[in-house]
C-alpha cells in the first residue's frame, strides 16, 4: 500500500512538473506577445503592407513593445494595419510619431517601427491612426542593383574592346603601347640622359675643387674680397658721377633758364641777329682795311721809300 | 457474402486487409471512447496506468529529449555560423522541436514502450483467458484494461511530450554553451522569439491524439490477439507497427490542418 501510495506521489510530482512547464512555456509566450498586459490600439495606413503579418512586431526605439492584431483592406490602395501596443509606452508614442516596414535582417520577418515624434504634439490617444512612410524595401534594392549591374556591364565590354585595341595597336595609345621604337627613343634617351648626368658631375666635381678659375671663383674668398673693393670704388665713382650729373643739371638750367651769354646765345635771336650783324659788319671792317692796307702798299709814299733804297 | 464480392471492390489482398484492420480499429476507438464516459470511473486502475505507462517512461524520455536537443543543436550551429545567423539557432531549434520533432519523437519512443507493453500485456491476457474470465466475473474488461489505458495514454503523452521539449531546449542550451557563451535567459528569449501559439497549441494537442492512438492501438493488438503463445509478440510487434505508422499519418494530417489554420 505504502509502495503504491509513493508511486501516485511520483506520477503527481510528474504531472504538476508537465503542467506546471506547459503553464509557464504559455505564459512566456503570452507575454512575449503582450496578452497578458494591458494594451492600446493604434492604426496606421499603408499603400502596401510588403508581406507584413498579423503578429509582426510592433518596435519602438529597438524594443519590441507590441504586435501587429489585425490587418485589413480599405480599398485598392489602402489597407489599414491596427497595432497592440503596450500601454506602458503610450506616454512615448506621441501623435505625430510615424510608422514604417522594416524587415529584421535581410531574410528575417517584417517588423513594424515607429519613429518617435515631437513632445509638442501630445500623447497618442487610443485608436489613433499614424502617419506611415513608405520605405525603399529590398526588391526595390535588387531592382536598382539589376539595373547597375546593366551599367556595370556594358562598361565592362567598353573596357574590353579599349584594351582589345590597345593590344592589337589601334589607335595613339595602342601605338603608344606597341610600338618598340619608342622603347628604343626611350632607351636612348636615358643613355644621353646619364651620360649629360655623368658629365654633369665631372663639372660640378670642378666648380668644387679651386684648381681652376671657376672653382677659385666659387670658392675662393680673396675674389670675393676683390670684387667687393671694386663694388665700393664703383660706389664711390657712381656718388662722384651723381655730383657730377647734378652740376651739370645746374649748369644745363642755367644755360636754358639764366640770363648768361651761351643762354642768349642759344634762345636770344635779336642777340643772335646783333651778332650776325655785328660779324657782316666787321667782316665789312675788315674788307675795308684789307682795302686800305692794299692801298696803302701801292701809295707812292710808301714807294718812295722803296726805290731809294734799291738805288743805293 | 462471398469472396468475389470483395475482389470485386478491393482484389487485392493486402489492401483489403489494411483497410479491414483501420476500420475495425476506428470501431474499436468508437467503443473504448463511449467506455470512457461510463461509470465508474476505475480511477485507482488509471493511476496505476498512468505511473507505469507515463512515470516509468520518463527516464527514457528525458535521455532522449536531452540527446535530441543537443544533437540538433550541434548539426545546425555550423551552417548557420556560415550565414551569420548563430543568433537564430536558439529559435529555430525551438521550432523545429516544439512544432515537430519533439512530438514525433516522443511519441515514437511511447509507440515502442508503451503500446508494445499494453499490446504485450493485454495479449498475454486474452492468451491466458484472464479476459474471458473477467467476462464472466460481470467486470467489463474494455472499461477496466482499455479504456484505463487509453486515457492514460491520452493523458500522459502529452506530459511526456512536454517535458521533453524542456529537456530538449537544457540540451540545446548545454551545446550552445560548447561553442559559445550565452546566458540562459538570453537563449529563452531568443527561443521563444519566434515562437507563437500557433506552434505551441497544435503541436499539443497532434500530442493529445498520438496519446489516444498508442493507447487504442496497443489495446486493440492485444486486446484481438488470437489463441497461442506466439500471438503475444506478434501483437507486440503489431502493435509498435501500426502505432508508429498512424503517428506518421496524423502527423501529416496535423501539419496540413495547422497550415490551413495559419492561411487563415
């Protein structure tokens, strides 16, 4: 009797542990989908719902606060999504907050977000209707991946048929690429190159050492010292040269503007005609002596003198 | 009624005698559940049978839940370590054994232990007359061995099949933590993630009815075994047969259901 009493004690441990699991598991799963807490309902109205399922969670600021309780087709562009959202929440959610689709992860199921909005437009009341955005969703992504890969491709044979004409020497480039004879400019120019390089050096190697002039020049500071006495002497010849410049200025100013001789020379023409005059009469002057000279030598008297002497 | 008739409809043998066997099963079910609802109650028997058909197979239950957790958990943890997705091996382990894996199983190893004892025992019993004797005592056998069974069956599947879902996902949390660090709570959160009633109340209920079919099938084979100690094991054996094909069966009928269920 005892041993079966301790068997009905186990099968009851048993069953109330089965039970007991099957409780807690329901229960879990139930809160996890907001059933046993207390809710608000919120609406929102999509063009299109992109696979969007009635239990979908409800995400606000990355945490899971409700589930998607119902969706429904208003008309041929409208379908009406009502969410369950924990009233906990509620205070966060505010009127003007939005809602969009997202997915969760690349293959994961839809989830529906909502983006906060301003303190300013109050607390969402229950049964609301959101705003909704409408999102780029990932056929939209691989459609425009599509058409890049279209573009990616024809580049691709652009590039091709480039380098195709290129190796077959089509073209400047192609010419450029193929042709040998340019390698051989190319060679010897770097040869004419090295060889101006070595000779280069031999000069430089020169105008280092001080056992020719250009060295000395370079590197010898007695020039220098010369070359400075000859800089101070030209200094010095150009101050007496300015002096000189500015005497000559003065004299030049008073030739032009001073009331001197070589100035009424230059600008005075009554003086220049007096003079003129003055010559044509001395000139005149001088007709007139010669004249008178001459004839003095022919006058007798002066002959006179003459034959008395060449008669003795 | 002869035997053209027959071949007339169903010639071939083997057919024949499938179908003859599910509808003599399906009137035996009829009468067992009409038994069920009869005074008295036989509840001391029901105990009885609850603790040897259910407790006494915890043991193994338990071994194979954890094994089972473990062993789905490391064959699947590679190929979604490949994609990234280690984060989703808690979750879909506990799919895979909530929804399906779990109760099959489960059921299958109850089909092996159970409905072969009850085949077993119930056998030997008609071999050795002991029905025919409580017959005539004026105890009515059906109420007594089968009906008890059955609901035992009936009741103690789905405990078991619950315990061993929990067991799985200890094992299935034991091998996540092999590879890598995670805490218990966060692998219950991510295992009831994506989890929804939709899995959990179909899935116990498949439970319900593969617990009513090992109980009505391990009876029946036993319950009809012919004269002849040999008669014995075949309806052993025919017994864990016909248990495990029908737990294939309405397993597939569940799964359609539940899908029709979801589209709508």
């Amino acid at each position: 009797m005892q041993n079966k009493t301790s068997n009905y004690v186990k099968l009851g441990i048993f069953v109330v542990s089965a039970i007991l699991i099957f409780v807690l598991a329901i229960y879990y799963l139930g809160s996890k989908q907001h059933l046993f807490r207390t809710n608000f309902v919120v609406y929102t109205d999509f063009r299109t719902v992109k696979g969007l399922k009635t239990g979908n969670n409800v995400r606000f600021l990355g945490i899971d606060v409700g589930t998607v309780s119902a969706i429904t087709i208003i008309n041929e562009s409208l379908i009406r999504v009502r969410m369950t959202i924990d009233e906990d929440v509620k205070q966060f959610i505010k009127k003007d907050s939005k809602v969009e689709i997202d997915s969760e992860g690349l293959m994961g199921s839809k989830i529906i977000t909502i983006i906060p909005g301003t303190m300013s437009a109050g607390i969402v009341d229950d049964d609301d209707t959101l705003e909704s955005i409408e999102t780029v969703n990932v056929e939209d992504i691989l459609s425009e991946l599509e058409r890049t890969t279209g573009y990616t491709t024809r580049v691709a044979s652009n590039l091709d048929e480039i380098t195709r004409k290129i190796n077959q020497g089509e073209g400047d480039l192609g010419m450029l690429v193929n042709e040998t004879s340019l390698k051989n400019e190319l060679d010897r120019s770097t040869r004419e190159i090295n060889l101006l390089v070595q000779e280069l050096r031999q000069v430089i190697s020169k105008f280092n050492s001080t056992d020719n002039d250009m060295g000395r020049l370079l590197n010898n500071n007695s020039v220098t010292e010369r070359f400075a006495g000859i800089a101070e002497n030209l200094d010095s010849a150009s101050s007496d040269a300015r002096k000189i410049t500015q005497e000559l200025n003065r004299a030049a100013e008073a030739i032009n503007y001073g009331s001197g001789t070589i100035h009424r020379l230059i600008y005075d023409t009554i003086f220049i005609r007096g003079i003129d005059t003055t010559l044509l009469n001395v000139n005149a002057g001088i007709d007139e002596v010669i004249e008178t000279a001459d004839a003095i030598k022919k006058s007798w008297i002066i002959n006179v003198g003459s034959k008395k002497g060449k008669n003795k | 009624m002869n035997g053209t008739s027959h071949k007339g409809f169903l010639p071939y043998q083997p057919v024949r005698e499938i179908f003859k066997e599910i509808g003599a099963i399906a009137s035996f079910s009829t009468t067992v559940t009409r038994q069920l609802f009869k005074r008295p109650l036989e509840l001391p028997e029901l105990l009885r049978q609850s603790y040897y058909l259910g407790y006494k197979a915890l043991p193994l239950v338990l071994i194979t839940g954890f094994i089972l957790g473990m062993v789905l958990t490391i064959q699947m943890r590679p190929l979604l370590v490949d994609f990234g997705a280690e984060s989703e091996l808690p979750g879909l382990v506990t799919i895979s054994i909530v929804r399906e894996i779990g109760p099959v199983i489960i059921a299958l190893i109850c089909a092996g232990k159970i409905a072969s004892g009850i085949g077993a025992e119930l056998g030997s019993m008609r071999v050795t007359e002991q029905i025919d004797a409580m017959e005539v005592s004026g105890t009515n056998p059906l109420k007594f061995l089968v009906a008890t069974r059955v609901l035992s069956t009936t009741f103690m599947v789905p405990l078991l099949v619950i315990v061993a879902d929990f067991i799985s996902l200890i094992g299935s949390y034991t091998a996540m933590n092999i590879h890598s660090n995670i805490s218990l709570s966060l692998y219950l959160s991510l295992s009831f993630d994506d989890l929804t009633f939709l899995d959990v109340i179909p899935a116990t209920v498949k439970t319900v009815v593969f617990g009513f079919i090992i109980g009505i099938v391990g009876s029946y084979k036993g319950y009809h075994a012919e004269m002849g100690t040999e008669s014995v094991g075949i309806a052993a054996n025919s017994a864990v047969v016909t248990a495990s094909l029908s737990i294939f069966v309405i397993d597939l009928l569940a799964v359609q259901i539940t899908d029709l269920i979801s589209i709508l």
